[in-house]
C-alpha cells in the first residue's frame, strides 16, 4: 500500500489498468465487492479514503446549498490508511462503504455472484441482483496541493439530473461516514500525475481531470422510466452477443448474425456530457433504411480487418452493436459509451466532454465505417489523367472507375456520389478538369452575412473644398479592389472627371495604397481604416504631394519627455508643374480650409514665417533609389523658411526612409522624380498653430466595420436551391487556395466551378451555417426552405446519360440550437412505420403532431433518399412494419 509522501512505482498494475483507454471503472457496495473478492480469490489490495463534503455537513444544508450554487458539489477524499488495520472496518461502516474497481475486476465479482446464485438454485430474474441500475457519473478530480487529498466535483452541467441527486445522496450522510476503498489505481494514477507537474510548474493552479465512474445500485429496484439501464446480465460484458441476444428477443448468432425481429427504432441515447453532436448523427444514421437493413444483417463477413486505414472492424462492429440496440424490441434509451470510446479512436479530437459539430462526426463515422468495411483488399495504384479534351462521360467513367477500383463499400454504394471540378487559369486560360467523389454536400448559405461585405471608407477633397466624409457600402465577399472602388464612386457621387485614390492610415501615415484592381478585398480587415482621396482623373500621371502630421507629445516610455509623433489622417492633393516651398505651403494651407476653427484668427504668411540661414549653392538631394527622390535647389540666398514662430514646418522625407528628412525653405525648387511621383512632405506642429484648427475628424477616422456585439440581425430566408446555385456558381479561389497552373508553372488564383455529375441513393447536405476567418467566427441563422416531398435535382445533373431518378425525400434532419462553440443538437426522424416524424433530443424521444415543425432556423444536416419520380414518403418500406411497432 502506498503511504503518504512514497514514490509510486511506474510499473504497477494499478497504473497499467489506469491507463487503459477503453477501461471502465465501477463504483459497487463495499460488501459485494468483499463477497466476490473472498470468494473468487481476487487478490489486490486497495487503497481507502474517508468522504467528507466541502462546507455544509449535514444533508439538509447541502441540498439548500447546491440550489443557490451553480450545481456543483464539491467533496473531498482524505486518505484513512487506519481503515486498512481493521479487518472489520467496512462492516461497521456498513452499507456507507463502497469500493471503486476496474472492469476486468468488475467482471470477475460479477461472474463470481451470477454463478453463486445458479450453484444455490435461485432464478436469476427474481433475485435483487438481476434488478440492479448502473448510473454512469462524470466527476472532475484534483489533487489539494501538498497533500494526499483529492478534492472532488459533481457538476449537474456533466450528469443528468437524477445522476445529480442520487450522486449527493450517496456521498453525503448525516449518520454514518462514508468511506471508498480504490481497488482501480484510479487515484494513485491522478496523484502520481500531480506529483510529476508540481516541479515543472510550481505556481500552476490545480489541475482538474475528468473521470467517470459507473455506480453499480443494489439497493434500489427498477422503475419504468429510471434514469439507470437495467443489467440483465448484459450491460456490463461487453459481449455482443449477449446484449443482441435472447434476453432482447433477437435471434442472431453470437458473431453478430442476422437479426430476424426488430422493434421500432424509437429508442433514446443518453448524453454523456456534452455528446448531443453525437446522438443527433447517430440517430440520422441509425434510420436510414439501406444502413438499417446492412447492420442488421450478416455484415460481419465484409469486416476487413487487414485495412491500415480503419481500426481492424472495431468501428463497425461498435455501430453494429449501437444500432441493433436501437432497433431492439421493447429496448429503452440507453448511453453509447462503447461506441464513443471506438470512435475516439479512430477520430482521437471526439475523445473527452468537449461539444463538436455533428455533420464533422458524420464525416469521420462514414469514412471510419467505409475502411472498416472497405471490400479491397489490396487496392490498386492509379494515375488520374488530364482530360485533355476527351468528352466528360468518358473522364468521369474512367475517375469513377480508378475510385472503385480502391474503394468498394457499403458506405461507397449508398452514399458516395460524383461532381465535376473545373479550374482555369486567369491568365494563360489553362483549363483543368476532374471528376471527385463525395460523401456530402457541403451548401453555402446565400445569406447577406456571406454573400456582402458592409465597408466603411473615409472620401477627402483634394482641393480644401470639403472636409472627410465616410461613407458605408454594400461590397461582394469575394470582391476585387476594383469592385470596393466602383461601388464607392456610386456612393459619394464620383464625377466623370474625377478618380479615386484609395489608401490604408495606420499610425497617422498611408501604410499602403490600394492601386491593384485584381487584389482581393478579403485581404482587408475589419479593424483597418481606409481613405479615399478624390482626385483629377485627367492627372494620373501627374505627381501628387502627401502631407503628414506631427506633434510633440509626452511619452511614458520615455518618463514623460516629449517627442514627435503623427497624428490624424494624412492630406493629399496634386502638384503643378513647378514646385517649391511657397507651393507646398499655400496647397497645405487650401486643404485645411474644412479644418479652420470656428474663430478664424489664423495667421497670415507674415506672421507664420521667420528667418533662416542662407544657402549660398544649389542642393541636390537623392533620397532613395528606389523610393521617393527628390531634388531642391535654392537661388535666392537669405530667403525666410516656412514657420518658426506661427505653428508649423515643413520636411521633405522618403516613403521608404522616412529618416533622414530635409527641412523645406520657402523658394526651393522641388523636383518630383521618383517612378510613382508622390511627394511626401511632414508638417511639424507647434501648440500655437494646433489651436487655430480642429483636427478631431482627421483623429475620429472610423474602422472599416466596426462589430457590435448582441446585434440581432434581421430573420434570413432562402430556398435549398439557391444554396445549390451557390454551390454550382463559378467563383475566384482564395488567396490561401491559390492553384499551381501547369501552364503557366506558378500558382495562379484561378476561377474554380463545380457541377454535379452523379448522385448517391442517400443524398447527405450539409448546410454551412459556421463560418471562421483569421478573424471572426459566426454562425448564419438563416432560415433554409427544403423541400420535404420531392427535391427535384434534375436540372443540377451534368450527366444525361444516367438512368437513376434525381428525386429525393427528406427522412432525418440533424438540427444545431444556439451559437458558436455549444449549444444544443438534436434530431429529426421520420418513422416509415407509423409515418410520422419524430423528435430525438438524446434520452427523449416523442412524435410530432404537424409535418411543418421540422423545418426551422436550426436545420443543420439533411438526409435524403433517392424516391422514383414524385413518389411519396408514404410509399417506400423498409424493415419497419406496423405489425412490429
């Protein structure tokens, strides 16, 4: 036994069954477990703890105390190595002492008392431990740092509400103490762990690991509608066999046969915690006829355990398993714990209590489900080849062919479809076909969250006529620069003789301009901030003269010394043909006219200008290569430069360097000859020239789009077939997607088109309600208006050759409430039998009364059938018959 403060030992058994990804551990009656333990010879030892609440003791105080908590009870386990000296410890503590043993250990008490009571003649059906309820019980566990005590919660967020209770009644009591005994090596694991962390990171606060527990309740018979799940001999084997077997009046054999009776497919899945996503897939895919009527079946023989790709069948035999239960005779709801642990391993992101996305799950199953199944044993390598002008009937048969060639399944046979992808190359018109296969459709949603981009743009005069004006436009998504610039010319009234110059501000200078007609908009963030200058469009050769601010102000990282910083928005305007200090000043000066305060005491040129030193040669200043270069040359010797005492000077500087800069004298000839003819000028700013304007409109320039938290947007509506014209419509690749033109022999962003080509007999959409960028996620609550009878996709099918009907009908919707990263998921389901929907919100399952109520805001995943022409629900039969329902 480990005393307080020993070193565990890395190879103990104890730790070895811990770790033990599909081990289950048991929480059973102290007595019962000794009973077995004596009598089976099971020789381990266990490690004991004394129960004690966390503030209020007595039950009456506890229950009043969860009620106005968040439900969550909190004790803590303290170790009573005490206990283990007296022999006759568990007795006195009575039918308060329980002990927590792993499954094999579990099995091994449970043979041990089954086949007592047959040796003693007893019938099995009449005794208390053939009534007995397993209630699983998610608990969250951490170590009291510096001490062997374990501190554990019972959070009503991770248990169902009667679990909630019943765990509170079991480990509270106002007489008796309450003591657990750790035959599992569950808590040695947990502590060794916090020891192992506590020298890498001293100061880390406590850290909390899930564990579930299944109570095994003797003490209390079963009722209709309990929250447990009657034993019966099966539950708790693991066996196949027996859970499919007799005692649900299925005749199969025990590798999972054929099942010749089934019920009504009318039964629950109890939550886990937070695996809603699950049961909502599940349910769908549990009541779709073709899979109904496969894993009922001898499916067994179509296991290929040799795939590398899939988990040697376990998958499939797990959902086999998981749906025979659900088509049960007189079954009820029940937890798809050995499935989730089957899946986990195939897809390990499911494992744990996290919420995901059921149509993600829905993909991982069918792709686990299909390897399992994969009829190819060793499959062929294939070359896909470029059309190269061959007819499309010929390539698609030829994809199709190499597809089947190495995958050959019943997944592939009833959900599998095709789809054409053409790209093209925007410059060298390089055309690329290919024929893929798809599990589902993945549908945009025309909504306007998706299909628009609201932007705000600032537009400033050049001329000083006009002071900035933002305005708000309506933008494409997947819109150019051209695109931003032509709806905001509508905007501000753009006349034909003028241009716009549109530019990112950042920190008080132009970061960069937007001059490239085919740069993509989304390239834009929602917290950059853009500038649109109107200029003459009969200038764009001609040179144009940018004008930043700047002033003095107090830094803290300087301990409060003043120094130069910009400030507002930069100015701009065009510059004639001959330049110098004067006319620099005078277009500042035209350009600030809006800003003028409201009493208009500025100075004239006399009393802003001072003397500087004489220059007695001409100057010629190269400033960059390959930036802004600029020449200045001064004839006049003794001339007065621009501001020393009214409130402003004026620098020469380079885009690219903008140290070192060149003070600008009244009479310098400036020469603009860098390429992009833009001449960058910094004005200085004094406190007596700052008072003369107000620059609160070039400090206040607003965000591109500014997010409001809680904003409620308007109720969306659109048809299924308009999220298919999205889907089908021609549209540029991202800047992430870019395409490597085999033509050109560079990634190129092409324009990309799909069309559908074949269909599946299960048609699978996926409406794309979840949206992430670098930036944002959201979710489109748009209303989607699927047609339920008769989805009618014939004028969507490319290929005229087939001979398969393109109707479908709706038979089970996967429904997502809420909003990003939770919310809730359930499930509709059409009933062929008593042809009736019904909803399935994990453990509850109930009918509904009008057809209509299916279609909301919350549909998230359809599942259609392939029907002849415009044929019925009504008319299609599967293995449901009223004479079993």
């Amino acid at each position: 036994m480990l005393a307080a403060g020993d070193a565990p030992s890395t190879s103990s058994p104890a730790l070895e069954a811990a770790a033990d990804e599909d081990g289950r551990v048991f929480l059973v009656q102290h007595r019962w477990w000794k009973e077995a333990q004596e009598g089976a010879g099971i020789d381990v030892h266990g490690v004991p703890y004394a129960v004690a609440p966390s503030g209020p003791t007595s039950y009456s105080q506890r229950m009043f105390s969860l009620i106005m908590s968040d439900y969550t009870a909190t004790f803590v386990l303290h170790r009573a190595d005490d206990l283990a000296l007296q022999p006759d410890a568990p007795a006195k503590a009575g039918a308060r002492s329980y002990a927590l043993v792993a499954a094999d250990l579990f099995d091994k008490a449970r043979s041990w008392h089954l086949d007592s009571l047959k040796s003693n003649g007893k019938n099995l059906f009449l005794t208390d431990e053939a009534s007995v309820n397993i209630y699983p019980l998610m608990l969250r566990v951490s170590v009291t740092r510096g001490t062997n005590a374990l501190t554990v919660k019972i959070s009503k967020k991770d248990n169902s509400a009667e679990n909630f209770k019943r765990a509170n009644k079991i480990l509270v009591s106002d007489l008796d103490p309450v003591h657990i005994w750790d035959f599992s090596g569950r808590t040695t694991f947990i502590l060794m762990n916090e020891w192992n962390r506590i020298p890498q990171d001293p100061r880390s606060s406590d850290q909390e690991m899930p564990l579930e527990i299944q109570f095994y309740d003797i003490s209390e018979p079963t009722a209709n509608g309990a929250t447990g799940k009657k034993d019966e001999l099966a539950l708790t084997m693991g066996s196949s066999a027996l859970s499919n077997g007799s005692i649900m009046d299925m005749d199969l054999d025990s590798s999972g046969g054929i099942c010749k009776q089934v019920g009504s497919g009318l039964i629950g899945l109890d939550n886990l915690g937070n695996t809603c996503f699950m049961n909502s897939a599940v349910q769908c895919l549990a009541h779709t006829s073709k899979l109904v009527d496969y894993f009922l079946g001898d499916y067994h023989k179509e296991i290929n355990p040799h795939n590398p790709l899939g988990l040697k069948g376990e998958l499939a035999y797990s959902f086999g398993d998981l749906l025979r239960k659900i088509w049960a005779i007189d079954g009820t709801s029940f937890p798809p714990r050995q499935f989730k642990a089957r899946l986990a391993r195939f897809a390990p992101q499911f494992n744990g209590f996290n919420q995901h996305d059921s149509q993600e799950l829905l993909a991982f199953l069918l792709d686990g489900l299909h390897e399992d199944l994969n009829r190819v044993k060793r499959k062929p390598y294939s070359e896909a080849k470029d059309a190269d002008g061959r007819p499309d009937e010929e390539v698609a048969d030829e994809y199709w062919g190499n597809h089947l060639a190495r995958n050959d399944s019943i997944i592939v046979d009833t959900c599998q479809g095709q789809y054409k992808s053409t790209l093209v190359c925007p410059l060298c018109k390089k055309v690329s076909i290919t024929f893929d296969p798809f599990m589902y459709l993945s549908l945009p949603l025309p909504s306007s969250a998706t299909t628009t981009r609201t932007m705000t743009v600032t537009v400033f005069s050049t001329d000083g006529t006009t002071g900035p004006c933002p305005y708000t436009v309506n933008v494409s998504q997947s819109g150019y620069t051209k695109t931003l610039i032509d709806v905001l010319s509508n905007a501000c009234s753009l006349r034909d003789d003028e241009r716009l110059l549109v530019a990112e501000v950042y920190n008080g200078s132009l970061l960069r301009y937007l001059e490239e007609p085919s740069e993509v908009i989304s390239l834009i963030r929602d917290g950059d901030r853009l500038v649109a200058y109107r200029l003459p469009k009969d200038s764009e050769d001609a040179p144009i003269v940018v004008f930043k601010n700047e002033r003095m102000e107090s830094s803290l990282s300087s301990f409060g010394r003043k120094s130069w910083k910009n400030f507002g928005t930069p100015l701009v305007s065009n510059l004639p043909d001959t330049i110098n200090g004067r006319t620099i000043y005078d277009l500042f000066l035209k350009l600030l006219t809006p800003f003028r305060a409201l009493k208009d005491d500025t100075p004239d040129v006399d009393q802003i200008t001072g003397k500087s030193s004489s220059v007695n040669e001409t100057s010629d200043i190269d400033m960059s290569s390959d930036a802004a270069e600029c020449s200045s040359t001064n004839n006049n010797a003794g001339e007065d430069d621009i501001m020393t005492e009214g409130g402003m000077e004026f620098f020469l500087n380079s885009e690219r360097f903008p140290n070192p800069r060149m003070k600008i004298e009244m009479d310098q000839t400036i020469t603009v000859s860098n390429s992009k003819k833009r001449l960058l000028v910094t004005v200085s700013w004094q406190d007596n020239g700052l008072k003369q304007y107000n620059f609160d409109p070039l400090d206040s320039l607003p965000e591109v789009f500014k997010t409001v938290l809680f904003a409620r947007r308007p109720q969306e509506t659109c048809s299924l077939y308009a999220c298919l014209e999205a889907f089908i419509k021609e549209e540029p690749l991202g800047p992430e997607d870019m395409w490597y033109c085999p033509g050109c022999k560079e990634h190129r962003q092409a324009s990309k088109k799909l069309d559908l080509w074949r269909l599946p007999e299960i048609l699978i959409i996926h409406l794309k309600r979840f949206s992430y960028s670098r930036y944002t996620k959201n979710k489109l609550d748009t209303f989607v208006d699927f047609p339920i009878h008769d989805l009618d996709l014939s004028g969507y099918i490319r290929d005229k050759s087939g001979q398969m009907s393109n109707h479908y009908q709706l038979y089970a919707v996967s429904n997502h409430y809420g909003g990003m990263g939770g919310g809730h998921y359930t499930a509709y389901v059409y009933h062929e039998g008593k042809k009736k929907w019904y909803d399935f919100d994990d453990r509850c399952v109930q009918g509904l009364e009008k057809e209509d109520t299916i279609k909301t805001s919350a549909a998230y995943v359809l599942f259609y059938r392939r029907v002849q022409g415009d044929s019925s629900l009504d008319t299609e039969t599967t293995v449901v018959s009223d004479s079993t329902t």
